[in-house]
C-alpha cells in the first residue's frame, strides 16, 4: 500500500493508542503509594514496574478477565516495591478503574474524521465489560464497527491468536482482506512487532513520552505523534488533486 487511502479497515489498540493508559495507570495507583508514603519514586519506574509485571501475568493467565488480572497485578506491584500488600478490595477497585482512564485529547475527534474513510475495529487486551464502560465515557459512545477483546480470543497481544482472530472477523463482516487493513497502535510490543510478522500493514501512533510497549527497534509502515495528525494526513490524501 503506497497510501492511506487505499486502506478499508483500521485495526485498533486502545489503551495506549486511544485512551491515555499511563496516566491512567498512575493515578489508579496513587492511592497505594500514598498510603505507603511513596512519593519519589520516579514515574518512569512506577510504569516500567507495572509493564513488567502485566506482560509476565498476560504470559502467565492468557484467559483471566483484564480487570482480574489488574487485580492481581496489584498485589505483585507492592509486593515488588517493598510496600504493604493492598487489601483485596484495594486491589479490587485498581482492577475496576479502566473506566476512569482518560481519552487522549484528540482521540474521539480523530475517530469520527477517520469513520468517513475507513470501518473502525477494536483489537484490545480488555474484557468485554471494562471496554463497555471505556466506550460509554471517555470514548464518548463512539459507535466501532466491531469490538474484539482478550476475552473473546482467549489470549493476550502479541499473540499471534488476537490478530488471526482479527483478520478472520473483518473478513467474515466487511469482506476486508489482510491487505486492507491497517493495525493502528502505539505498542511496538504488542502490535507493531506481531503485526510485521504476520504480513499486517501498521500506523505507529507514537504518543510522545510514552515509556509502556517500547521496543529497541521500530517498525512502521506509518508514524504520527497523535491519531488527530493521522486523520489530516489522511484528509490532506484524499484532497490531493
């Protein structure tokens, strides 16, 4: 593919791509570094910490609901940093505060100008519950053509399962074949890289700052800062004489 355009399908990372996960992450774990006096540990050693212990569980519990594994992921945060386990409904209220992580600024606006372009899939390591109350309030109920989560495929990204998964469904709806779709991601880890290996065209939404899903090496086949710079790219594309 030589340009956006010719793409029908965008395949879509939500935490990290579209709602703004670290941000999210940090302020859900407040609460336990405050009551533990944590206030100088450095926020890039909050996140790296969090990432290390949700890829291990993902690895470890391929079926365990998302929230469940948050859950789970607390205790084994406190647990790394030398602080005092959490109770299990302090866990439990991490585990539940998905629906509290904020949309980036551009997100929703970028999706409705990209809608009259292109069918608008979610590929998200959630479970079906949480991502219902992230569409209904921060994604501001932005209708998705089709939704698929860890839960229905029964694994985590980068597994090659999530985008089998993907493709055969948007074959099986629209008709899209793997050429026509594009994974749209921040994660090198979880999309870019399996995407590559699967022949899967991908549009690197870098989110600038963001520490989570980094890989030493970058593959893209697109790169924008934001998905509100994707969405005049793709306009600037189609209004080209």
């Amino acid at each position: 593919m030589v340009n956006l355009k010719d793409f029908r399908l965008l395949s879509f990372d939500v935490y990290g791509t579209l709602i703004d996960y670290e941000s999210g992450i940090l302020s859900a774990l407040q609460p336990l570094l405050s009551a533990n006096s944590c206030s100088d540990v450095p926020r890039s050693r909050l996140l790296e910490t969090y990432y290390e212990l949700e890829v291990q569980q993902q690895h470890e519990s391929p079926g365990m609901p998302y929230s469940q594994l948050l859950a789970t992921i607390h205790q084994r945060f406190a647990a790394r940093l030398g602080l005092q386990p959490p109770t299990a409904e302090e866990s439990r209220a991490f585990g539940d505060s998905v629906s509290n992580w904020p949309a980036f600024p551009d997100t929703v606006s970028a999706l409705r100008r990209l809608a009259k372009r292109y069918k608008l899939v979610v590929l998200s390591n959630i479970d079906r519950h949480s991502f219902a109350l992230t569409n209904s309030g921060p994604l501001e109920g932005f209708p998705f053509d089709l939704v698929i989560t860890a839960q229905d495929v029964g694994s985590y990204k980068p597994s090659p399962r999530n985008f089998r998964y993907m493709l055969k469904e948007v074959k099986e709806h629209f008709g899209v074949e793997k050429e026509h779709v594009l994974q749209t991601a921040q994660s090198q880890f979880h999309d870019h890289h399996p995407a590559r290996a699967m022949a899967i065209h991908s549009g690197w939404i870098v989110r600038p700052g963001a520490i989570m899903g980094n890989r030493e090496e970058e593959i893209y086949d697109w790169k924008f800062d934001t998905l509100g710079e994707m969405a005049d790219a793709l306009e600037a594309e189609l209004s080209a004489p």
